[in-house]
C-alpha cells in the first residue's frame, strides 16, 4: 500500500497514494490505524484525494479509525473524498457518523477547535 504519513503535534495527516481502497490494501492501512492509535495518536485526518473507489472492507477501515479516534477523544476526518466514495458513504448512510471536509486545511482548523473544546469541557470538570 502505497500511502504518506506527516505528524504534528495535534494531528496526523495520512495520504493514501491508492486509486482502490479495497480487500487489497484494507487489512494494511487497519493495521496502521491501530498502531498509531497505540502511539497515543487521537486526531488523524486522512487525505483520500487519490481514492477513486472504495468497497465495503475499505470503509471498515474507515470505520475501525473512527472508532479509535473516538474513544481517545480524537476526531478521525475524512478529506478530498471523490464521488464514488462519497456515494458509498451516502448509501451506506455514515455520512452522519463519519467527520467529512472538503479540504485538509479545513480538517487542521477543526481539530484544533476540538482541542479548544476538549480543554474547556476538562477545565469545566
């Protein structure tokens, strides 16, 4: 699986270099997703502008991050999703479950509003 990973403090920024999100590439990328989830990574944003088409093991991947993300507090944001992708999220009605914008400097701006958020929720407790 051919893919680009950039970390920063608040943030990863995962680049699939794939035309195919699919049985192939899947199991890898799930794999990746939960070792960077034990690295204590929670926010990841995960650029899919290359990503022409995905299939059903290709969106549990998705979904296993999401998940991860959401149980350290992080967010998992979805970019640059192309039609297809988009419409398999639609059909699959995840649209309202999974964080989609349209570009990764959107994705930055709203993980480092929800830090702002986490903080205040925590200095609240």
């Amino acid at each position: 699986m051919k893919y680009t990973i950039d970390k920063k403090e608040n943030y990863t920024i995962i680049t699939i270099d794939e035309k195919k999100l699919d049985t192939s590439i899947a199991p890898d990328l799930k794999s990746e997703f939960v070792k960077l989830n034990a690295e204590g990574i929670t926010n990841l944003i995960l650029d899919m502008n290359n990503v022409k088409y995905t299939d059903s093991s290709g969106l549990s991947s998705i979904l296993i991050a999401n998940r991860l993300c959401n149980s350290s507090n992080g967010l998992l944001i979805l970019t640059s999703l192309q039609d297809h992708v988009m419409k398999l999220i639609s059909i699959s009605k995840l649209e309202s479950v999974l964080n989609i914008l349209p570009t990764v400097e959107e994705a930055i701006d709203r993980v480092f509003l929800h830090e702002i958020e986490q903080d205040l929720t925590n200095k609240e407790d």
